[in-house]
C-alpha cells in the first residue's frame, strides 16, 4: 500500500513538471505570437506590401533651352522604338526572322538582342531599335499580327534642330558613364538609358535641365512581374534656360565662318555682357552624340588636326597680334607719357645688337599715338613698350580680362598668358629679356589670348565699364510643349524691345564695375580705333562700314606662327598666299558699333588666314552689320552693306 502511495506521488509530480513545461511552452509561443501579430504587425505588414509592390522611378522631362526670342535650340521628341517580350514572342528567333523584314537587323544587332534576351527575365521587355521614323513605326503596327511579342514603345530623346551651328554652345547629353554613376547622389543616373549633358551648356546647367524623378507604384507577383500599377506621380519636369543668344545671328556667323578650315567668332552686347553669337569652325552635329555616335566617327572626330570637337571661341589660344596695341597705349598713358609725343619709324627698331622688324619695310615715319594705332606702326609700340616695361602692361592687361578665365558659363574656358617677369621666372626658370617686352608689345611672344577674351576686351574699350560675359538669362519652369504656341508668345513680348533679357519680364541691365580709368585716356582710345576703320590709312578702311549711323571702330591684327630669318627678308618676304596653309599668319579683328553709341563687340580669328585686314576684317564687318540689321533700334531696312548676305527673321 505505501508502494502504490510512492508511486502515485512520483506519477503526479511528473504529470505536474510535464503539465507545466507544456503550460510555459504554449504560454511562451501564445506571448511570441501575441508580439508579432500585435506589437510588430505594422513592421510585417509593411514588409509583406513590399514584396508585392515596386515602386519605379519615372524619368522627367528635361528643360528645353531657348533662344533670347524664345526659339528652341534643345529640345525633346518623342522615341519610337521597337521592343521585344520573350514570353509574348515564344519563338524570338521566328519572330526577328519576320521583323527583320520590314527593319534591317544585321548579325551584330540580333547577337546583342539574344544575347538581352538570355540574360533577362522572360518578361522583361528588350529594345531591339530605337529612334524609328512614323513610318516604319506605322508598318510595323500594320503587321504586328504576325510579331507576336513586338511593341512599339514611345519615350523621349533630346533633339537639336540647328545641328552643328549649336554644338560648341550647346554640348550634347550622352549615356551616363561608370565613373559618373559611381559619383552621382541622384538615383536618376541608375535608370536604364538615362542621359545627362557631357559637355557645353547642356553640362553646364545638367542638374537645372535635369529636373527630379517622378514615381510609378507597380503591383507585381512572386517573380517580379508586373500586374498593375496602383499609383503615378510625375515628377518636376527641368526648367527651361534662356540665353542671351539670338539663333539667327549664330546661323548668320556660322554661315559667314563656313568659308574658312578654322576660325571663329564672339559677339557681345556690351550693355549687358550677353552673348549674342559664338561661332567656331569646323564644328560637329551634336544629335550623333544623342543617338549613339559609331566609333569610326568618333575617331574622325577625335583625330581630325582641325579640331572640330574644340570650342576655338574660348580654348583657343592666339598670339592677339596687333590687337593688344591699345592695352601697350593705355598702359603708357596711365604711366604719364604724351600721345602727342612721336616716333620716327624707319621700318626697324635695335636693341642692342638686335633688330626688330615693323610690317612695313620702309616704315611710317613720324607716329604720334593716333597715328601708330590708326596705321598699326610696330616701331612706335616697341619703344613704347620699352619705356613703359612688360609689369605695367601686363597689369592693364588685366583690367581687360586677358590672361585670366572670363567665368563665362560655359565649361572648356581657357586662361590664356599676359607675362610678367615671375611668370617666366616660375614656369620657365630663366630671367626676362628686354627684346620679350617688345615682342609682347606687339602682342606676340608669350602673350597668348581667346577670342572671348579680345570680346570682352573690346566690349569694356567701348564702354569704360568690366564686362562680364555670358550666355544665362534666366532659368524658368518649363512650359508645357504645345505647337511652339509659348515660344511665339515669348517671342512677341521680346521683340517690341530687343534686346530685353529673353522671354519673360524683360530684367535691368547688369551694373558693371567701372575701370578707373580716365575717360580722356578712352576717348583717345576710341578715337584712333575709329581711325583704323573710318579714315583714309586705317588699316581696316577698304573693310568699313558705309551706312550712315552703323559705323564701327576697330582694330586688326596678324599673328606670326613662324619666325621669318634674316636670310627671307633680304629676299623678300614669302607672301602668305605662297605658303603652306600651316605656316601662314593667323589673321586677327577686334571691333565695337555703332561708333557713337556701342551696342555690339566682336572679335575674330581665322587660323592661318593671312592678314587680318584681309581675312578677319571682313567677317568683324559683316557680322556687326547683320547685327544691326536686325536691330529695330538701328533703323532696319533692306538696304545691305557690300559682302554682307541678309538672314532674316521669319
């Protein structure tokens, strides 16, 4: 009896332990349960949603840029392009068999297609062409019977409709590369296709053109694809950019530049430092570079020695020649030398047991100042410069913007070198020479300038003011893109008064820092650059402008790319015209009009043209007459100076 009593209590104290080891067990699991079903069901639940909803970026629109009269230069246009769906085609060999009877799909192009194919899901869409016209877009709707897994996809791409007259200013977008993804912060370079500006304004402004990404909330199923979309915002399309350029003046100048293997040109407004027109020459058709260039291109391109790919306006950099003569006289001026005061100019100057040749063999004789810039007397500027000295010049020079970056808003922009006695010192290691100064004096030598900056050096001449150039005149939010319906409308309130800042609110003109400089030491200046063009013995007269009211002051320029021997001079001089190409002078002009009122700055370079009186004069002349004839302010009319070809609005 006690025996079964033993047993009894041993039996019941392990169906206890037992009973509560399953008790503490389900309590433990019903408390586990009751934490995820209760205390993290928001975490669960979220994390169940995100696995049967994608959320996609959208890519938005990308600004358009417009000319100061509203005239799309970059714009967008609708993609056609032809997808294929594994999964819908069953047969993808068939199916390219049938497509390629109304595209053509060489080997290559269909090995890239298998090749997609295989390496994504079957229902992921593959591009097999892009950039189809409304035709073949059309055939292929009419037969899409017969290609099952064939669509027609319609997306955007940037399009340039004035090609290579734009393309130094512009830039172009291009595919986003590895390193620049790896740099980026904006998920929007990750989208497939995806394309930002590589180079001109397009790079310059990329992130304001660029806008923000837009969002698609997709459902999907256990593999990922795609059953519906729940939800769509669309993101901020990029603000469209306004320029100061006037698209009828750059077709004008490059027009004018087609002649010639290499030159280029900067117009300026002087009353607010816009830039008006930037031609260089040879150019290149931006839309290549959108739409996939080939390499062979891209290596004609790259390879060409004229250097097409090269914005010659602001990474060119030229001997200014005769050009810089005025900042030689300015800087004598300020140093208290008399203009009045004259050299005798026997076509040579020594120093020392050196001799330092002036273009004219015979010389000029007697030159006060006026004289010497009217008749560009080397002679004159040599002892000019060798009393003044290169610190003084240099440093005048630099009031002018030369030597220096202008700031221009555009990428590319090249320096230049306005020398001084350190700058040889640390980038040569030897001391400066006094035959240097005479040289730079005449603007050769070490002297080295861009066409934008013989702009901005004319434009501050004409105005006594530090003109800073550009192209920005505002960035506004984009319209939406209707029949050119707001580009007309920003055009008319424009066009009642040129020159206004672009569609919009016309905005004040910039104040510009005035240049310290005495206004008498400008009107003696100007005086003589008037000369140069106006007066009998300039050596821009045969290039003046006739028409009453448009007169221009100027100043030409050569720039020797070849040191003439003693030997040669005693011979006689080879012409420019008896050389190769290569070893012919730059020719060189610099200019501001009207005369009475400057409104308008240019400068040319035309790479191994000769003379500037002969090569470049006759582009400054032009380019400023076209100008002008554009201008309500200048009294347009039909009337035409000689060798000016009209354009004309409309």
């Amino acid at each position: 009896m006690n025996e079964d009593h033993s047993r009894f209590k041993t039996f019941s104290r392990r169906a206890a332990l037992l009973g509560g080891g399953k008790a503490l067990l389900f309590g433990a699991l019903a408390a586990r349960l009751y934490y995820l079903q209760v205390v993290e069901a928001d975490k669960y639940a979220t994390l169940a949603e995100d696995n049967r909803i994608s959320l996609r970026l959208l890519p938005p629109p990308r600004g358009r840029i417009l000319d100061r009269f509203g005239q799309p230069l970059a714009a967008n246009e609708q993609n056609y392009k032809v997808v294929l769906v594994a999964e819908q085609a069953k047969d993808v060999e068939r199916t390219l068999d049938r497509l390629a009877q109304i595209i053509e799909l060489g080997a290559g192009e269909r090995a890239r297609i298998m090749t997609e194919v295989r390496k994504k899901r079957a229902f992921v869409p593959v591009t097999v062409r892009e950039y189809l016209d409304w035709a073949t877009v059309s055939r292929i709707e009419v037969n899409a019977p017969d290609l099952p897994g064939i669509s027609i996809d319609v997306g955007q791409t940037r399009a340039y409709p004035f090609g290579p007259e734009m393309a130094h200013v512009l830039g172009y977008v291009a595919a986003v590369s590895e390193s620049e993804l790896k740099a980026a912060e904006d998920p929007l370079l990750e989208l497939p296709g995806f394309k930002i500006g590589k180079n001109g304004l397009e790079k310059e402004y990329d992130e304001k053109l660029r806008g923000s990404a837009g969002t698609s909330t997709i459902e999907v199923n256990a593999v990922g694809r795609t059953i519906r979309e729940l939800k769509r915002e669309e993101g901020t399309p990029g603000k469209d950019l306004v320029l100061s350029l006037d698209q009828q003046l750059q077709t004008y100048v490059q027009q004018r530049l087609s002649g010639e293997k290499s030159a280029s040109v900067v117009l300026l407004d002087i009353a607010t430092g816009g830039v008006l027109a930037m031609g260089s020459v040879p150019s290149f058709d931006p839309n290549l570079f959108n739409l996939g260039i080939s390499a062979s291109h891209w290596r004609k391109l790259r390879n060409d020695p004229l250097h097409p790919l090269i914005n010659k306006a602001t990474a060119g950099l030229y001997n200014p020649g005769s050009t810089y003569k005025m900042m030689v006289a300015l800087a004598a001026l300020k140093a208290g030398i008399d203009p009045a005061e004259t050299v005798y100019c026997p076509g040579h100057y020594d120093l020392g047991n050196a001799r330092f040749h002036c273009w004219k063999n015979y010389g000029h004789g007697e030159m006060d100042m006026h004289a010497a810039i009217k008749e560009s007397c080397d002679v004159y500027f040599y002892d000019l410069s060798r009393r003044v000295g290169i610190e003084k010049i240099a440093a005048m020079s630099r009031r002018f913007a030369l030597g220096d970056k202008t700031g221009i808003d555009l990428p590319g922009e090249r320096g230049g070198t306005i020398p001084t006695k350190a700058w040889k010192r640390a980038q040569i290691g030897e001391p400066w020479q006094g035959g240097e100064t005479l040289v730079s004096a005449i603007g050769q030598g070490f002297v080295l300038t861009s066409p934008l900056q013989l702009a901005v050096m004319t434009a501050r001449l004409a105005s006594g003011r530090a003109v800073v150039p550009h192209f920005r005149r505002d960035l506004q939010p984009r319209a939406d893109d209707g029949p050119r319906a707001q580009a007309v409308d920003a055009a008319q309130q424009v066009a009642e008064t040129r020159g206004g800042p672009g569609p919009g609110t016309p905005a004040p003109e910039p104040m510009f820092a005035a240049l310290d400089i005495p206004g008498a030491d400008f009107a003696l200046i100007r005086d003589a650059m008037d000369a140069v063009v106006n007066e009998p013995g300039g050596t821009a007269y045969s290039k003046r402008i006739t028409r009453d009211g448009w007169h221009m002051a100027g100043k030409t320029g050569t720039s020797q790319v070849r040191r003439i021997t003693m030997a040669e001079r005693r011979q006689g001089v080879i012409d420019n015209e008896d050389l190769p190409w290569r070893r012919r002078d730059h020719g060189l002009y610099v200019a501001y009009a009207p005369v009475n009122a400057p409104r308008y700055a240019v400068a040319v370079v035309v790479e191994h043209g000769g003379g500037g009186s002969k090569s470049a004069a006759p582009i400054g002349r032009d380019v400023l007459a076209e100008a002008q004839r554009l201008d309500p302010l200048a009294n347009d009319s039909p009337e035409q100076v000689a060798d000016a070809p009209p354009i004309r609005r409309g």
